[in-house]
C-alpha cells in the first residue's frame, strides 16, 4: 500500500471531528479529538519530513550524475590535452617529410621513433600497458582475439603463429585483445 493508497480525510471533515465535544453538557474537550488533532498533526509532520527527505534523495542522485559527467570530462581532457603534443610532433614529422630531399629517410625515421617513445610514455604514465604475446604462446582467449588459423610446422595446435596487432590493458581491463594468428 502506498501513501497515495491511504486514505486522508479532508479538512472540514477532520475539523467537524475535532470541535465537536464529546461530552456537551460537562463542556469538557474531548480526549479522543485531541488524540485525532495530535495523530492528524503527527501524520502532517512526517508527510513534510518524507517529501523533504524524497526530494534530498533526487538532489543528491542528480549531483552524483552531474559529478561523474564533470570527472569523465576532465579526465578525457587530461589525456587529450597530453596528446596534442604528440599530434603536433606527427605534423611536425609529416611537413618535415614532404620537404625533405630523399636521402633524409634516417632523420625522419628518427623524428618519427622519437614521437613514437613520447606516446608511448604518455599512455604508459596513465596506466596503459601492453599485453605480451609472443610467437608460441598458447591462445588465451581473455587476451587474444584469432585473426585466421593456419597450419603450424613445428608447434602445437592454439599456438600464436604471429602477432597481426599489440594488444593493450588498462589495470585489469583489457582494453584492446592482441590480434593473433593461431595454429590448428
């Protein structure tokens, strides 16, 4: 039953009720309209505590979505904004590369493994770690994902023939499976 399923007198029937005397010839306040003025009193104050808690709740649920929106936003931020360093390293690199002579390949190799390390150091610094797998490790579907199956000479079928692309976990999280190449 709800609150909205009990049934509330009105107030005129309340009032009639409660300044009737009981008793019209000894002039005496009736006990039990004073009982039903202080229940009806009582009621009306829980009623407001309950409204009054009910609308702190949906303050407090709409400040938490409010809170854990504004944390996800600074912390996509944070990253991002460490990441613009590393997007103009590789606009650096590419404009150097259009207007270098052919024999600068090793410099631009160079520039190019260089932002490679920053990248790698920024994503290290916020947890981010790959996942090893190497050549004949057996398949771990809860941090490999088959790419294509080929026939192994030499090693045991479910054995990761070759690593099509590194995989990547956040803490326990894996963020991205290593593709593989899985021997049958």
């Amino acid at each position: 039953m709800t609150e909205r399923d009990l049934p509330t007198p009105d107030d005129e029937t309340v009032e009639a009720a409660v300044g009737a005397p009981a008793d019209a010839a000894s002039g005496e306040p009736d006990a039990a309209a004073d009982a039903l003025r202080e229940v009806v009193r009582e009621r009306d104050d829980y009623k407001d505590k309950w409204l009054r808690a009910h609308a702190e709740l949906d303050n407090v649920r709409k400040r938490a979505r409010r809170e854990i929106a504004e944390a996800q936003t600074f912390a996509v931020a944070d990253v991002l904004r460490d990441l613009l360093d590393v997007l103009d390293n590789f606009e650096r690199a590419a404009g150097a590369a259009a207007g270098a002579p052919a024999g600068d390949a090793e410099a631009i190799r160079n520039g190019v493994g260089l932002i490679h390390g920053r990248l790698r150091e920024i994503l290290g610094a916020r947890g981010l770690v790959p996942i090893p797998t190497a050549k004949g490790d057996l398949f771990d579907p809860s941090i490999h994902e088959a790419v294509m199956q080929m026939d192994g000479e030499g090693v045991e079928p479910g054995a990761v023939l070759e690593v099509a692309q590194a995989g990547y976990r956040l803490g326990d999280l894996v963020l991205r499976p290593c593709r593989v190449v899985v021997a049958r």
